[in-house]
C-alpha cells in the first residue's frame, strides 16, 4: 500500500481548489447588482404626468422583473458581464387597462444614468404600428425632483 507524501496531498488540495474557483468564477461575475432593485417612481414620461406612477423591480442574478402599478409588467435581462446597468426584454400591458394599450405587447429597454432608471417601451399596436413610451424613474424618495429633461421625439 502506498502513501501520499503530506506535500503531495497539499498541492493536490490546491489544485482542487483553483479548480473550483476557476469554475465558480463566472456565477461569481453575474452577483446581483444593487442598481436596479427596488421601488422606483416616475418624475417625467411623455405618456403624461403621473405622481402616483410607480415600478418595481426584482432581480433574481441577470433576470429583473418589473412590474408597475399603472397596468404593465416586464421581463428583462441585465447585462452584467460588462458591469453596465443596462437591461432589454419585454412585457405585456394588463388587459384590464383602459385605453389603447390594454392587452398589448412591448418590448422594453432599462438604462440606469446617475442614479435613475430610464425606461424606453415600444409597443406593437393592432394596425401594426408602434408606440414609444419613454420615462424616467428615481428610486422612492420623497422630495426628489427629477433631474433630466426628456428628449423630444
């Protein structure tokens, strides 16, 4: 019966070791980012103002889900490999919503720039055309003023 030498079993533990953190490296990498979660309420949209606008967003590692309590619902994406707080997906308008974009699809886009949350939404309406609804979020705040002026468009 041979024996390994306690050098021997060392450098095999170390090995193992590298091993495993070569391996766990990328989960380490797509750690949740503390950008995105949270309540956020909307300072200015070209869709009108609304004081009482609000998102939320979870973020379970790269997947958000954001859902609004004005009708609307999201799935997004985060991009964060790159470390940017960027996140594209898409969602659906509640059917219960009145007006035009009751039961309609979207696809959506999530850009923090200092510190809030820029939404732009495209959505697909019935006669094939397309609708943009852009929006700026801070997180819930009291007494916050938005900071940033919306691009006309």
């Amino acid at each position: 019966m041979r024996f390994s030498s306690p050098a021997g079993t060392f450098r095999r533990l170390v090995g193992a070791l590298i091993a495993v953190a070569i391996v766990l490296w990328p989960f380490a990498a797509n750690a949740e980012t503390e950008d995105f979660p949270g309540q956020w309420r909307q300072m200015v949209s070209n869709a009108g103002t609304c004081g009482t606008c609000w998102l939320a967003i979870k973020q379970h590692g790269p997947i958000l889900k954001v859902s609004s309590n004005n009708g609307w619902f999201a799935f997004a994406h985060a991009d964060l490999k790159t470390g940017s707080t960027t996140a594209a997906g898409i969602g659906r308008w509640s059917e219960n919503v009145s007006g035009h974009y009751g039961g309609k699809p979207f696809d959506v886009r999530f850009v923090i720039v200092d510190k809030q949350l820029y939404l732009d939404m495209i959505v697909l309406m019935d006669d094939g055309t397309k609708q943009a609804i852009r929006a700026i979020f801070d997180k819930d705040r009291p007494g916050k003023t938005a900071r940033r002026v919306m691009a006309k468009s």
